[in-house]
C-alpha cells in the first residue's frame, strides 16, 4: 500500500507499506485524506525526536474497515476523524476528562507497519499518511457521513488543538480581546475558536501579508503585517491600548513568547501553542506577572477528542466552523514532496493528501 516514511535521511513515498490486522481494542481504517502539518516535517528536521524508521501523519479521516474485539462505538463502513490521543481510559487523568495529559497516549510508539521485513513506527499513534492504518478505538471518533472527508481530516490536529485552546484551556469570555501570533494552520483554527467564543476584538499578527484575507474571514476582526522593521508591538497597541485580555502564540518562537506576555493585559494569559525547539528556554521580567497574568501551555487544545470532535463537526454542519476555507491544495499522496513545498512556502493554509476514496 502507498505512504510516507522518514528513515532518518529524507521523507519519501514509498508504495510496498504492510500494516496489521487490529487487535483488541483497535480499529482499521482506510485513510481518505490528511492534513499536512508542521509537526510531520518536526520529525523530519529533530524538533520532535522520534525512533526512525517511521510512518508520518497525524491529521486524517477516513472509512472503517475492520474493528478488534471489544469495539463497539464505530463499524465498519462508518466515516471517522482520528485524534492523536491513544488515552487509557483509566488513569486519574483519563478519569478527571484530560485524556491529553494521559501518559499512555504519546511517547510509546507502536509498531503496527512493515516494509521489506522491517517493522516501522507510528507517528503520534496515527501514521495516516499511509493508505491504512491501525489506530486504537478511543482514537477514533464517528463523524456523520454528510461531513466531506477531506475537511474532516484537519478536524484531529489543528482544528482540536487551535479551538479547543480557545474553548477549552483559555475559556474565553464574550466580549474579551484576543491576540493571535502567527496565522498558520493552528492560529487560523484559534481565530475561529474566538469568534465562536464571542472574543471582540480579535488581533491577528503575521509576517505574511497574503494570510489577512483568510484571518479576517475566519475571524480576524484587525490583521498586523509583522513586516521587517516594524514595531509589532505599538501596532497591536493601537487596537489593543489596555492590552489583550488572551494572547496565544501559535509559531513556537521564544521571542514571540515575550512578545505575547508583554502585549497582555491586567489579568491577561498567554496560551503557548508553538512547538520550539527542544530545550528552548523564553525569558521575561517576572514584575510582569504581578497583575493577575498567566503563562499557560496547552497540548492538543486540552481536548476531549470524542466529545469535541463531534461538538466541531455539528458546528461545522451549521455552518460556524469553517473547515472548507482551511483547505488549501488537495494533492494525491504521490505528490508529498510538492505538498511538503507547498507548506515551507506557506503557499496554503492547510495542505491535504488524497488518497482519491
């Protein structure tokens, strides 16, 4: 079957993949599309270290083709956005409803795929840039089947993780101001996190100034182009005098960290969504915390993912969340190498791989 792997020297389509029957509590499922996200090239260039060889993809929907024993919740046949999240269902986290903190469900990596008698990794516990994948049953969330699948894929990453942050680990209120740095794949997904929220105004800041028009569609009620030069900060003043109530920074950048603190205000709290490099370490005058603000880190949008799957998909159906306009360029999975292009030149807002079900 057709995927995409990372061997340690360069990611590749590869077409000779074998994955496994499911086992108990498992699911097989046949991937209809995938989002193309940053943290797949991670992998690639060490920001995310992973044992190799792998199977890249974390981002996908597609159909049922088998479940293990004990699988009741999805059949075969059913339409299924995957979360990433491979939770226990009973540890005191699980138990408390934060499956995202649930220790089973990152950093042990099965190894459910074979090539030319090597066994390969799962990535994030999903691998869904591969034609068909084993994943566990919680993984799996039943989407009606009037949901396209190709917007369905970006349903399990950045869509979870931008608006759950907003919902979820910011909570934010009507009425409040948001700041949103950087306008890529997770920070268009909390532009739309916080108009459904309600948020007034809503900032967003990009060094792309080609990102506005899908900011201001999506949410965006201002657009600061972080242009060379410019004093990023004084712009977002000038929308923001008495500083933003949430400020979520979404590139993974310490010094936009800062950024993000200093543009806080009384009672502020910057949400870090960014990935920075392994080790990174951000800086800020303590004395800036004294007014009630907070610095709160988020994995995975502290999301339920079968609760708020199916919560997005019913927006989706109404029409408040956008999915379609986050759509970018649907290549087939062939043509990863291009996609991968696409991405590096943030020639889209979300890249998706096809494979044409």
């Amino acid at each position: 079957m057709r995927g995409v792997i990372f061997d340690g020297e360069r990611p590749r389509f590869v077409d000779d993949l074998e994955v496994r029957d499911p086992g108990a509590g498992e699911v097989l499922v046949a991937v209809a599309a995938a989002g193309l996200c940053h943290s797949d090239l991670a992998v690639v260039d060490g920001t995310i270290p992973h044992p190799l060889p792998v199977v890249l993809g974390h981002e996908g929907a597609g159909v049922v083709e088998a479940v293990g024993p004990g699988v009741a919740h999805v059949s075969p046949g059913d339409h299924v956005a995957l979360s990433t999240l491979a939770s226990c269902g009973a540890c005191a986290d699980c138990d408390r409803g934060r499956p995202a903190m649930c220790r089973a469900a990152f950093g042990r990596p099965g190894r459910p795929f074979r090539r030319n008698g090597e066994k390969l990794f799962h990535f994030a516990a999903t691998s869904v840039f591969a034609e068909r994948t084993v994943v566990k049953a919680v993984q799996a969330v039943r989407i009606p089947d009037d949901v396209p699948l190709v917007p369905a894929a970006l349903l399990g990453c950045g869509v979870l993780t931008g608006v759950g942050a907003v919902l979820n680990r910011a909570r934010v209120g009507q009425g409040e101001s948001v700041l949103v740095i950087g306008a890529g794949g997770v920070g268009l997904n909390v532009l739309q996190g916080a108009r459904i929220a309600g948020a007034v105004p809503i900032v967003a800041v990009d060094a792309n100034p080609e990102k506005e028009k899908t900011a201001r569609l999506l949410g965006a009620t201002h657009f600061v182009h972080a242009s060379a030069g410019r004093d990023v900060l004084a712009a977002v003043r000038e929308v923001l005098p008495a500083g933003a109530d949430h400020a979520f920074e979404c590139v993974g950048d310490v010094r936009l960290v800062r950024q993000a603190v200093d543009l806080l205000g009384r009672h502020g709290q910057a949400v870090l969504l960014g990935v920075p490099p392994l080790g990174a370490e951000a800086s800020f005058p303590v004395s800036s915390l004294y007014l009630d603000k907070s610095i709160l880190g988020c994995r995975y949008g502290s999301s339920r993912p079968q609760h708020d799957i199916a919560l997005y998909a019913r927006l989706y159906r109404e029409g408040r969340l956008m999915l379609d306009e986050l759509v970018g360029r649907i290549r087939p999975v062939e043509e990863f190498a291009q996609a991968m292009d696409d991405m590096n030149n943030h020639a889209v807002a979300r890249g998706v791989l096809s494979f044409d079900r």
